[in-house]
C-alpha cells in the first residue's frame, strides 16, 4: 500500500504551527511524549511506548562458533524489522531507506560504542561464544522510530539474562534456567538515542517528532548519548546544511534528555525486578491498562484554562445579538403545515429572472397569510392547493 | 557502455569500409586500438594490472590466499574469478544490472584458463590434500567500449606476471600438528610464470570479413564473433562462438587463421613491455589514473 | 588501542604525520572520455573513483520523478581487492547501502536540483584501495566529478575525518587510526558558508570534546577545499589550452 500523502494545507499548517512555537499535542519544542517501558515474561523481552508509538524488542543468545579475527570476544547481532501493521506504508519485504537506515544507526549506536562487555560472552576462546542477537520490531509508527528502537534495545539487554554455563576441559554444560539462575549481561552503559527534527533550513528545531512532524521535517539529526555525558553517535540526515553551533547546542539538550530518560528506564528494570522477587504478576498482561472494550476511551488533553472566563465573556460582548426570528407556521391545508420556508430548487433553471421572479413572487405572498402557497418542488405536474375556503382539491 | 545507438546508414558505412580494408578511426582490419598497460597499481593486492585500450578500462586485482584443493586434483591450486560490472561503466549496471554481464563474463574466462597448460597450477601447491594457494582474480570494468575479453585477458595476464606469492615454511610443532608460517620479507616472493597463459582475440564478422578489436559502434554491425585463446607458441587454446548469427565453416577456419596470427603477435611485445616495466624497479613512478 | 601507539610523545602519529597534517591528497577530473564527468582522487593509500551521469531522463519508473527538482541517485561501491581481506559482494550489503544514502544526502544539499525539474543525475562512487577515509574520498571525488560534469552547485563538498587520541584531536585518519578503537567524526562541509551537510560520528567522545574535534575537521576541510579549487582551475587550464589550438 502506498502512504497516504500529507495535502499542502496540513504542510502550511504545521510548518506555520511550528514558527508559532506551538506543536500539535501541545508540547514544548524540548518536549519528549510519555514514555512507557514494560517487561514482559520472559527475560530480554521490552516494550516501548513513545506515545503512541510502539516498538517490542527481544533479546536472545547461542553458543557460536567466534570471528576468526576476534576468538576471544562474543558477537552481537542487531535485526530491525517494519512490520507492516505499524504504518500502511511498510511492505515486508521491501528493503527501503528507512530500514536500512534505522538497521544501521541501531547497529553502530550499538555496537560500536561498546555497551556490552564482549569478552565476557566468551566461553571457549576460538571456539564458543555467546552470540546475542536483539530483534527490534516496530509496531505502530507515530514518528520518532530510532529513540524508541533504541531505549528498547538497551532495556532489553539490561533486562536479559543468558543462561550459565560451567567448561570442563572442552566439553560446555549449558544449565536450563531450573538449574542454575540465568545470568545477566554486564552493560558498561547506555546509549540512548535523541532525535532533533530541522524545519525551514534549519531555524526550526524540535525534539522527538510526531509522524505529521517527520512527513513535513527538513532533516533530522540523530545523537545518542549515555549518562555519563559521552556522545556515543551522530548522525545527520536529509539533505540540511547544519551549522556548528546548532550541533553543539543539540548536544547539550541531548544530554539533559538523555538523563531523563536513562532514569525512567532504571527505575522501569528496578519495578520489574520488585515485582518478580516477591511474586507478584509481571509481564505485558499486567501492564495493559484495563479498558472495556466497549467503550470508546480517549486520552485526556491537556487544556490551557488560564482566562478562559474573561475571553469568553469578551467574545459575547463584541458579537452581535443575534436576530430574533421566530418562524410562524403556515397552515396550508388541513392535515399539511409548513414552518419556515425552504430554498428555491434550482436544477433546470436556466435564466436568473426567473429566479428573481419566483423569489418576488413568493415574498409577496408571504406578506398574505391566508394565500395559496404553490410548493413548486414537488414532482406532480401541477398542484394547486385551495384555501381552506372550501373547494376541492385537485392534484 | 553508455549505450550506443547506430543507424542503418551508419551501419552501411561501417560495413562498407570494412570491405575496403578501412575502418572508422582509420584502422586496418587486424589492428589494435592504442592500448596503455600498467601493473602494481593497487597495493592491497598482491598483484594488480590497469590496461586500456582506446576506450574501454579494466582494472585486475589478484589476491592470494590459502585453502583446501580440489578433491579431484589434490596438488594443485586454483584460480577464482569473479568480474564486476560498475555502474560506472553504463548507468545500467547500476545494482543488479551488470551480474548478468559479469556472471557471462566470468565464465567465459574459466572455461579459458581451465587447462593444465595455461599456468602451472601445480606451483600454487603447499600441500598436497591440505593446503593450496587460491588465486582469487578480481576484475573490474570501469570503461566499456566494446573488446572487453581481448582486454580482460591482456590485463589478466599482465597482472599474474606482477603477483608476488609470499612464500611459505611448513614447520613442525610438538604435538605433530604442522604450522604454515608465511614469510614477512617483501622480497622473498613467489613468482607465477605466464609464458604460457594464452591471450583472448575477438574477432567480429561484419558484412563478408572480419575485424579484430571491434568498437561497440562496429560490434552494432556485426552478428556473429568468435573468441579465440591463443598462446604463445600460436597453440589455440580455446575457441567461443558468440552473438546470435550464423558462421560458416569457411569463415570459421579464416577467421581462426587470423587469430592465431594476431595472437602470436600480440605475446611478444606484451612480455617485452612487462619486463621492461619490471626492470625499472623501484624508480619508476606509479601513475594509475594520474596520468 | 593496545599495542600500536597511535600518537607518540613527540606528537607524531603511525605514518609520521603531525596532528593536523593531511595526508597526500593528489586528484585528476576527466579521466574517462564515455561519461559526462569523472574524477580520480588519491588521498593519501585511499584511493575514489567518482563518474557522474547526468542530467537525464529519469530511468525506470516514472513515479520516482520530482515536478519541481532533479533527483539524485548514488551508489557506493568498494573494488573486491580494496581491503586487506577480500570482500565477496562489491555493493548491495547494508554498508554499503547506507553510504550511498549520505552521499545521495550530501548532494543533495549541495547541487542546485531546482534548475532540472524531472530529471535524474546519477553519481557512481567506486573505491579501489580503501585505507581510512573512505566516505570523505568519496565526497570529494564526487564534487570534483561533478564539476567536470558542469552541473552547478552551491560550493564544494569538502569531506574529512577526525579523531581524538588522548585530548589532541587529529585530522584526516588512516585505516589502522579508525580501527583502534578511537571515535571519528566525519564531516562533509561547504567550506566558504561554513554550514555542514552531514556530520556522522561513532564510538564514544565525552560532550566537552566535541567543540574541539569538529574545530578541526572543520579547518581540514577548509585546506581539502584549497586542494580542490587548485585541481580544478588547472585542470580548465589544460582544457581550454586543448581546446583552443
């Protein structure tokens, strides 16, 4: 299916929005959506919510043989995947832009900033490995993919734990969960990525936009930090010419960012870990909100109330009293009424006069009360309807 | 490729000189364009050869590596070739578009070299059953201008006479496992002997005779062409009929005759220049497309 | 990043650069006579070949043509023989897909598309030998490439790269310096509006250095642009000397 494309009037409309400094949603221009983190069952297994964008990633292990350059370190294997019920755009097996540029910026925000401690996914050294491989697929596209791709990715690996193994010799145990606790992996830090959308060559810039906002964005420049204030990447896009300061600045935004949510996931990971010690449910059954079916809910917006009263109360006052017009009713014939008056039908009519004529014609007869009204719309030939004065009707 | 479009009454004119022994660009039937050959422009390679001629550009890379043999000749090496078709050639190779070119071509070439007379594969052995050098020859079209295979070989050729084979120590360790060291000198090398590596003439039939070297303007005319590997000696090593028309089997036989003529001719300059070329050392500047 | 030093104490790196050295940077325009432009560009072992076909109708599907600009099309690809292993797939794989998505971007901002409505130029980007440095080399054999071509555009795109080794940022980095671990930044910039047209980082730099590294890239890409402008106005030179006898 092909996208449904964004009308000229919505694309003035947002871009004379943003010069306003106002966004759709009513967010700042440094604002993030909600952001929601949830565990599911299984250990490695991460939902995002971005608003309402939606992305679950899966992290999973096995034992592989190494890279013949590295035998002493593990291998990691990142997967994006748009399935197409995120947005009626994505096809599944097209290999288009965005999947090879998301694939790839998740690949080097993770992988080259070496997050993970590789060496300690080594088993046998030149033998066996551990090879983690994190599957992020998108499941409802509302703009803004790479930070949430990327806070999934990360929690999922913080949340995984593989399973341990005991080396004797040359022969691997692999214990089963029920054996032996399963041990998680050791996460130097945590990249997150930032997104800053540029409207009008540059002047205009907001953080994490909205699939309206991505449809009519100039560039985008991505950047991806951790806590400790080191930029792990960037990267721009789309054909935007940058100046340095503009980097910089969004670097330092980034970085307030970035703690923000770094904290959100910690505290999402400790929750999980809370709930699983003392028993309680976990999983992604628990943390759907109970909703009925039935009824239509609708998340609750923000509203600005400051002076509402008195801009309402100014508004009535300029505004014209509105005419009083109390529509009589015209009795026509017994059993018939009629209560205002209806327009003139004007299919077939070919000269303004009589047009003009008929409009005469009828207030004139308005001013009479008690005359005959001819409904001139009415598909019969001729109908001629007395006055009560008594004679018969014909039609 | 930059895809040529002749006209009828262009390809008349064509047709008619040739009967007359007189060419577009003022070439005799069975002469060569202007070729330009040089060797060890990539240093990444353990041996690399530019050839253009006129028009078309082919760039050889040859990198050696060790591997298992063949089952079925256990002490012998072997050659891997693969082709690639730029985009820059034509805009029509761009992503998929040239494999169907550079999968043909690279066919074409094994069949050539795939007898035991052409290079000594048996020197490429470390050893037997184990170990063996595999030569993987890379060949990248950057121009194309009609005569690709005459090129190709050209440059193949030139490009095994510049590879240098690191050479190898087999050494025992205490548990009898065997230890193959290569060795770091830049010097001590092995050097592959192309004396008897054959050079590809094709030869393209337009109207009642034959040309050698056609330009894609003259290959428009023709409909039938035939390629013959010929080495040194004049030994005819392998012989393709290509293009969708017919040859008869007088025009076959003249058209080999010539090409085992011109082929002759063309291996001794080549080893001259080639040796000339090496003999200049260490002093002699590299050009590669600086030129 | 154990092992190879990569900046000694006197302030030399590997190959016996200074800090802010550039390497040998050597270029040529018009090396092949078929397409509408080439250029061949050394810059230091990397060495890019860059042609440039266009502007033309657009090839393939007609829905891929703009009413109001040309568009570009770009397809980075590295020789098998051009890195020390021996790669099996010269383009296709999602490195490589992703380098001709910045390049196609960095044109993009640069080229004066407004002037071809429905239109299509195609830039092809080969690397021979690949030692570090291998988008920059392409960006700037494509500029040149395009100038030999006669499409207009805003400036040149001078690209470089740049890395931080031990609080001292270096300039334009080899192969064995993007590999050991450090980060690298690299820049692709219209040197006399100052304004960048893609900045691409990896590995991990602390955000107080980050002013520092694109300072220098940035003065490195003003000297590539000198380079540049030189190639060019002397290979008009020999052009119009050509031309006119």
């Amino acid at each position: 299916m092909r996208e449904t494309p964004l009308s000229n009037c919505e694309r003035d409309f947002l871009l004379k929005s943003i010069e306003a400094k106002k966004r759709l949603d009513g967010r700042q221009t440094y604002d993030y959506r909600n952001i929601k983190i949830t565990f599911g069952t299984d250990y490695g297994c991460c939902t995002v919510c971005l608003g309402k964008t939606r992305v679950l990633a899966q992290v999973s292990c096995e034992l592989v043989p190494p890279k013949d350059a590295r035998p002493t370190e593990g291998l990691m294997f990142f997967n994006l995947e748009l399935s197409p019920m995120a947005s009626p755009g994505f096809q599944s097996n097209r290999q288009s832009e965005l999947l090879v540029t998301l694939n790839r910026q998740l690949e080097r925000c993770l992988r080259n900033s070496r997050c993970i401690d590789t060496e300690s996914l080594c088993v046998i050294s030149g033998e066996k490995v551990w090879q983690i491989r994190v599957d992020v697929h998108v499941l409802n596209h509302d703009g803004n993919l790479m930070d949430a791709a990327s806070v999934a990715a990360i929690s999922a690996l913080s949340h995984f734990k593989r399973p341990e193994v005991a080396i004797q010799g040359r022969d691997v145990t692999v214990f089963s969960p029920e054996e032996r606790d399963p041990v998680p992996l050791s996460v130097y830090h945590m990249p997150i990525c930032v997104s800053f959308a540029f409207f009008q060559q540059g002047t205009y810039l907001l953080v994490d936009p909205c699939e309206k906002e991505e449809q009519v964005m100039d560039g985008l420049l991505v950047i991806a930090m951790n806590k400790h204030r080191e930029i792990c990447f960037i990267q721009s896009s789309g054909g935007i010419m940058l100046l340095k300061d503009q980097v910089l600045r969004c670097s330092k935004i980034a970085s307030v960012k970035v703690s923000e949510i770094t904290e959100l996931i910690s505290k999402a990971l400790e929750n999980d870990k809370r709930v699983r010690k003392e028993g309680g449910k976990f999983g992604f059954a628990e943390s759907v909100a109970k909703e009925r079916i039935t009824v239509l809910t609708r998340e609750e917006a923000p509203l600005e109330m400051t002076d509402v009263q008195a801009t309402a109360d100014e508004i009535i006052s300029k505004a014209d009293a509105p005419p009083e017009v109390v529509p009589s009713p015209v009795i026509v014939a017994t059993g018939t009424g009629q209560v205002g008056e209806g327009l003139q039908s004007t299919w077939g009519l070919e000269d303004d006069d009589d047009e003009e004529e008929e409009m005469s014609d009828l207030t004139e007869r308005e001013k009479k009360k008690d005359e005959v009204m001819v409904i001139s719309d009415s598909e019969e030939e001729e109908v001629v309807i007395l006055n009560q004065a008594g004679q018969s009707k014909c039609s | 490729m930059a895809t040529i479009q002749v006209s009828e009454a262009e390809k008349v004119y064509i047709m008619h000189g040739v009967r007359d022994d007189s060419r577009v660009d003022g070439r005799g039937c069975e002469d060569y364009r202007h070729m330009e050959i040089e060797t060890d422009v990539v240093s990444n390679t353990d041996g690399s050869a530019k050839v253009s001629l006129g028009q078309t550009d082919i760039l050889v890379g040859i990198k050696a590596e060790i591997g298992r043999p063949r089952p079925m000749v256990p002490d012998e090496g072997y050659l891997e070739f693969f082709v690639d078709c730029s985009a820059n050639a034509t805009p029509e190779f761009e992503g998929r578009g040239g494999e169907e070119l550079g999968v043909e071509l690279s066919n074409n070439l094994y069949k050539v070299f795939n007898n035991r007379h052409s290079l000594d594969l048996r020197s490429l052995c470390i050893r037997p059953g184990e170990n063996c050098w595999v030569l993987y020859v890379d060949v990248l079209l950057l121009q194309c201008d009609g005569n690709l295979f005459d090129a190709m070989s050209i440059a193949i050729k030139a490009a095994l006479f510049n590879t240098r084979i690191p050479n190898v120590h087999i050494s025992e360790d205490e548990e009898g496992g065997k230890e193959i060291e290569l060795s770091d000198d830049p010097y001590d090398c092995m050097r592959l002997n192309v004396e008897n590596v054959p050079c590809i003439v094709t030869l393209c039939k337009i109207g009642h005779r034959h040309v050698v070297d056609a330009t894609l303007q003259e290959k428009s005319c023709s409909v039938a062409s035939l390629l013959i590997s010929v080495t040194h000696k004049g030994t005819v090593t392998c012989v393709r009929k290509l293009g969708g028309g017919s040859l008869d089997p007088d025009s076959i036989f003249e058209m080999t005759e010539t090409g085992k003529r011109v082929g002759k001719m063309l291996h001794v300059p080549l080893m001259e220049l080639l040796q000339k070329e090496e003999n200049l050392g260490r002093e002699r500047t590299k050009v590669g497309f600086l030129a | 990043m154990a092992g190879l030093e990569l900046l000694s104490d006197q302030g030399y790196r590997l190959d016996g650069r200074k800090a802010t050295e550039l390497r040998k940077l050597q270029a040529r325009m018009g090396v092949f006579g078929q397409a509408d432009g080439s250029a061949y560009m050394e810059q230091g072992n990397t060495k890019a070949l860059a042609v440039v076909y266009g502007p033309h109708e657009v090839r393939g599907s007609r829905s891929k043509s703009l009413h109001d600009r040309a568009v570009i099309n770009c397809q980075y690809s590295m020789a098998t023989f051009s890195t020390a292993e021996r790669k099996r797939r010269p383009h296709g794989d999602r490195k490589s897909s992703e380098m001709s998505l910045h390049l196609k971007q960095t044109f993009e901002a640069a080229v004066l598309t407004q002037l071809y409505p429905r239109s299509q130029i195609d830039i092809y980007v080969k690397i021979l030998q690949s030692d570090g440095g291998n988008y920059s080399a392409c960006v700037n054999a494509a500029t040149l490439a395009l100038v030999d071509a006669g499409i207009p555009m805003r400036d040149y795109v001078c690209a470089c790269t740049a890395g931080f080794v031990e609080d001292t940022p270096l300039a334009d980095l080899c192969h064995a310096e993007e590999s050991g671990g450090g980060t690298t930044l690299s820049l692709a910039l219209l040197p006399r509006s100052e304004s960048i047209a893609l900045v691409q980082m990896d590995a991990r730099l602390h955000q107080d250095h980050l002013p520092a590294l694109m300072e220098a890239a940035t003065v490195a890409c003003k000297g590539l642009s000198k380079v540049l402008d030189d190639v060019v106005r002397q290979h008009l030179q020999e052009v119009s000397v050509q031309t006119r006898e």
